[in-house]
C-alpha cells in the first residue's frame, strides 16, 4: 500500500463513488481535503482497494473492481508504522474480520447505527429553563468547552480557529457563570452533510438538554442546506433517544472494528 498526495483525493472519491461505495461523512471530509488524513491505495495505476484514516484514527475502506483482500492489505494494517497502533474501521466486513483475527491483535466488534434527519421543516424548540440560555459555539470563549473532555481543537478540528472558522453548533449556558453545560456541533461536514457530536456534562444530564440543542442544532442545519447526520452504538440506549425523539431516522446498522496492535504500541513506547 502506498500514501497517495493530497491532490489526488478528489479523483480517488469519485472512483470510490464511480463503484456505488459510500464513504463515511468523516471519510469524505478527509477525501475533500476538509480535515487531515492520509489515504492509501494498494495500486495507483490499477487500484483495487483505498484505505482512508483520519488524523484521529476513524478508518474505512474500500474494495473496487470486484476484488478481495490481499496479504498485503492486511499486512500493512499490521506491520506498516504509518498505521497507528489502536485505531477504528468503519463497516468492516466479515472477511476481513477473520483475517484479521489471524494475527497477533486485541480486536473489537461493535454494532453503530447511522441515522438523518431529512424534514426540511425547521423544529419547534423547546423553552429553554430559567437559569439557563442557549447560545451560538462560535460565540463561546473557547477555553470554555475544556469541561466536555472532547478535544475540539484536536480530534475532529486541527485547531480552535479550524473549529471557529468550519464547525458551527449550539450550547447551553449555566447562566450563573457563563458556562456551557450541554453542547451540540458538527464534527465535520461534507457533501451537505454535518456530522454531529453532542455531550452533556453529568450534572446536567435528565434535565432534557441533549435534545434541546439537538433541535437547534438542526434548525441551524437546514437553515444552512445542510442535512444532520447521527452516528451512535446501538447499545447507546440514551443517544438513539435524543436521536429518534428529534426526528432522525435509520439509515444503516453496521459492524465497527476497533484494533489494538499490542505489539506495535509497546515498541513505540520502547
């Protein structure tokens, strides 16, 4: 496999689409060139398999022409150092799963759901309780998300000014001190679709806010043009709520690998 230049990723996502696959919004975004990652093909002349990772470890990939996995495609999961040692693959199929399962790595299967809201109505919000405000992400001192652990400036977005510049999303706010308490924003947005990642802080769970700024987070989507995508385990009985109860509707259920390659990890910590 090897590293093709941020260049090219136009024409490998329309040969992706070309053979009816879908990528990921996370993954298009990367193909867009909106958000960093590095994309790999077994072949530039004859591809038959594109392997695309964000900078943050959310990976998919793609078969084209029919073909089947290689030794070497597996191979450079495994061995190569531009993989990380622990890192995610979307919709992986059963094949490459028992492979996989060859090697010397702790794997682990999970089911996700993705589901979109496609009303073009906008959604009537509900009243925000006294004591509390809602309030625009790009307005909000930065330094103020710290709480939510969520990395804003690293994971999804390179930088504050990145997520200032190309994120938007809602927040509620703790007026006593200004702080946000519940937060929903885009982890990325590509092919008129905003991905969403939401969180609550724990003290202020049950109070009804994840879908307060959901819904608001909507309605700045549409208004926008763009359709809100959710994107959750299926076990996440308290997330598919939100989702279901704000009008998201099922897409796909799919299989999520999570690999660990122990080895790998202890001889770049060595």
């Amino acid at each position: 496999m090897e590293e093709v230049n941020k260049k090219y990723f136009h024409k490998i996502k329309d040969n992706i689409q070309k053979e009816g696959k879908a990528p990921f919004p996370l993954i298009s975004s990367v193909l867009n060139g909106y958000q960093t990652g590095k994309v790999f093909l077994d072949n530039s002349v004859n591809t038959k398999i594109v392997f695309v990772l964000t900078n943050f470890g959310f990976s998919q990939y793609f078969l084209l022409k029919n073909s089947e996995f290689m030794d070497s495609y597996i191979d450079f999961l495994y061995k190569s150092p531009q993989i990380p040692s622990f890192f995610h693959l979307y919709d992986a199929d059963v094949s490459l799963i028992n492979l996989l399962a060859k090697y010397d790595l702790v794997i682990k299967l999970r089911e996700r759901k993705q589901l979109r809201y496609s009303i073009p109505a906008k959604k009537t919000l509900d009243k925000i309780p006294a004591g509390y405000s809602m309030e625009d992400c790009n307005k909000i001192d930065f330094i103020k998300f710290k709480s939510f652990n969520l990395d804003l400036d690293k994971r999804f977005w390179s930088s504050s000014s990145d997520f200032y510049e190309n994120a938007y999303g809602k927040c509620i706010l703790n007026s006593s001190n200004d702080m946000p308490v519940s937060i929903c924003y885009s982890a990325c947005i590509a092919d008129g679709i905003a991905e969403i990642d939401i969180a609550t802080l724990l003290d202020y769970r049950g109070n009804g806010f994840g879908k307060m700024v959901t819904e608001a987070f909507i309605n700045d989507s549409i208004s926008k043009g763009l359709q809100a995508n959710w994107d959750c385990f299926s076990d996440n009985h308290a997330s598919l709520t939100i989702a279901t109860e704000t009008g998201f509707e099922l897409i796909k259920t799919y299989s999520f690998l999570s690999i660990y390659n122990k080895i790998k990890n202890e001889k770049e910590r060595s």
